[in-house]
C-alpha cells in the first residue's frame, strides 16, 4: 500500500493534538497518548472519521514529537517540511502508527485490542528497511535556484522471484506456531512477566516453509538504483534532506527504509556564505577610494556597478540588498556585502611620486582627522607615564 497523503491538509499540529505551541515534550505525548486512545479504529470499528482523525493526530505527534521537524514546522509550516523531505505522513495505516509508536502506550488498552500477554499486536512477518546516507556537494549557484541530482546507491532491493515474500510460492508462509504469530513471547518470572523476541521466527511473527532460493527467504537481495533528488534553494551546509520510501527494501515484504541527504557546501572562489547573505572583497585604488568612482562587483547573477562615494576608507562595506541566497522557505533573500579593499600603489613613476610629494605638503589635520586622533591619545598616554 502507498504512503497516505497529508490527513489534515488544513489543520495545524498543534490545534490537532490542542496543545499550545510551547507544549513541552511530555505534554505533547500525553496529549497524543489520550487522542490515538480515543480515536483508534478498533474502538471505533467501521467508524471512517474515527480512523481518518486518528491518523491526523498521529501525523501531528510524528511531527511534532521530533525536535528537528518541530522547528522546520514552527518556522516555516507544512511548507518548510516538505521543502526538507518530510511530505506528509509516513503511515500506510493504524498498524504502522502502532508500530511506531507502541512505546508510549505500554500498559494501556492497546494491549486488550493487540494480544494481551503474547506482547501486543500480530507481527505483518515484514520488517523496515534500513535508512542509507548520502552526501550531496552543492556549488552557491546551484543553492542559489535549487536543482536536481541523480545519486546511484548500492541497496537491497525487492527480490523479483519471490515478490518480496521471502518464500518459493508466494504465498506459503504460515503464522510462526511459537509465538501465535506475534513474534514476541511472554514468560512468568514469580511476579514478574518477561518478554523477549521469538526463537524461532525472529520476531518476524511468521515462518517460511519453503525459502526462496534467489533471497533465500529475506525477501530482498543486494542491487543498484539511480534516484534523482529535489534540492530547494537555500539549502545551508549541514542540512539533511530526506527521500522517502528510497532506502533498503523491507525484509519480507515490510517498507522501505529511506534516503538521507546531508548538504555539503563547496568552497567558492570569490563569495562566502553567512546565514543567507554573502560576502566578498574587492580591492579598490587609492585614487578611486579618495576622488569617488564607479565599479563593477561580481555577484551570483552576474555583474552590478555600485558607487564608491569619495573618501571611502579601506574596510568599508557596501551592501547589495537582495543580491544573497534565498531562505529555505522562499520568503526571504539575503544581501551581497562587498568589503572595500584600499590598495596602497606599491610601485611608483616618477610623476605619481611628485604629485603625491606635493598631495602629503598641502595635507592639513582635517584631512586624516583619525590619523590626528589616534597621535594625540598616544601623546597623552605616555605623559600621564612620565608623571
């Protein structure tokens, strides 16, 4: 069965659980806890809406319940998460929330609808397919307008022969007689009962009696597969991209892990990154940080003139508003700082050294005013050491 689409569309998370924003960890648990209880299809048996806002609240706690997500989601929406990866739910249905989520109803009356003391729910004889890692080296151009890369992964894939099944005949395999089927058993310990996985199906709820040959009963079996990745603009180095559904394949028929994607920023020759803004230093003249002229800066979209205003002083930066990177969201785009550079002419001609001659003779204390400053501290300084 497909991944589901987003079940509340319109609905924010926070409403859906009715926490506030600043809900504290355990207080979005609890808040999940009591609607999934209340909601769960096999309370409410035939009851579509029942199932319909059961998922919806768990697709609110997935979410909300992961700090990373959580963050993406206050900042920038349902927008923001899809833009890293995370579209929608990632349940096909009440057994794979369930399944994920078990932990926080230990003791609760799940275990009445799954099972009792075998340990819970019946085991689909599948397990999750691993997650995979890769990395992704972007240029500033192609953060600047997102692009498309197309990675080819060594992974287990779907055995062809088998369906998937992990057995000769796709459909021979039987609940495991051990554990009835719910791949964990329970044993009496005095007053205490404990429960560890299955000895004999692993776990798995399931037993293959006649193993595929080409899989050998996995179900999968090690293969190649290009898979292309949407990269949004604005992405930074360290983020983490994830492609659902594109990881290992499951054992025996369970879903597939997915794909991570961790941005790495190339070195760029000329710009540096800071948040959403770059930066850049370009050197300047003597003469043109002194008299004011016109130039030309590079920036991501080609080149721009700006004006050097006269008496510019080394160090000074000029900002190009909306000449940066975009944010991840798209509301908002960051700025080209371009530092000045004064260059000091390190050969001379002999007309550039008369003309700077007669320059230095006709200088006056109001023209290097920071330059007088600084010499009177320093004349204070050592008299109040001399006293």
């Amino acid at each position: 069965m497909g991944k589901l689409k987003s079940s509340m569309p319109e609905t924010d998370y926070y409403a859906a659980l009715g926490v506030s924003r600043t809900a504290s960890e355990d207080e979005v648990k609890k808040a999940y806890r009591k609607l999934a209880l209340k909601w769960h299809p096999d309370k409410n048996p035939g009851d579509a809406e029942a199932e319909h806002r059961f998922k919806g609240v768990a697709e609110a706690y997935e979410v909300l319940s992961d700090p990373e997500r959580r963050q993406l989601y206050d900042r920038y929406g349902k927008e923001g998460l899809k833009a890293r990866g995370y579209a929608g739910s990632s349940f096909s249905n009440a057994e794979d929330i369930f399944s994920q989520f078990s932990d926080i109803f230990e003791g609760s009356l799940f275990e009445g609808f799954f099972g009792g003391r075998t340990g819970g729910r019946r085991r689909s004889g599948g397990r999750t397919g691993a997650d995979l890692r890769a990395g992704l080296n972007l240029s500033l151009e192609e953060i600047l307008s997102g692009t498309r890369r197309t990675i080819t992964l060594r992974r287990q894939v779907r055995c062809e022969k088998c369906g998937g099944s992990g057995s000769q005949e796709r459909a021979n395999s039987t609940s495991c007689p051990q554990c009835k089927g719910y791949g964990q058993i329970e044993t009496a310990q005095g007053f205490f009962s404990v429960r560890r996985t299955c000895p004999r199906c692993h776990g798995e709820g399931v037993v293959i009696r006649d193993p595929c040959t080409t899989c050998r009963g996995e179900g999968r079996q090690l293969g190649s597969r290009e898979v292309e990745v949407r990269i949004p603009a604005g992405v930074c180095e360290g983020n983490q991209l994830r492609i659902q559904g594109e990881g290992d394949a499951g054992i025996r028929g369970g879903p597939p892990g997915d794909i991570l994607c961790l941005i790495r920023e190339q070195e760029h020759e000329i710009f540096t990154r800071s948040d959403n803004d770059l930066l850049c230093e370009v050197p300047i003249s003597f003469s043109d940080a002194t008299l004011g002229a016109k130039i030309e800066v590079p920036t991501l979209h080609g080149k721009a003139e700006v004006a050097v205003a006269p008496g510019t002083q080394s160090g000074e930066v000029l900002r190009l508003r909306g000449q940066g990177l975009p944010s991840l969201d798209g509301y908002d785009t960051g700025n080209l700082l371009v530092r000045l550079a004064v260059e000091t002419p390190r050969k001379l001609t002999k007309k550039m050294r008369q003309l700077l001659e007669e320059l230095k003779e006709s200088e006056s204390r109001s023209s290097h005013p920071g330059q007088h400053s600084y010499l009177e501290r320093v004349k204070k300084y050592f008299k109040g050491r001399s006293e």
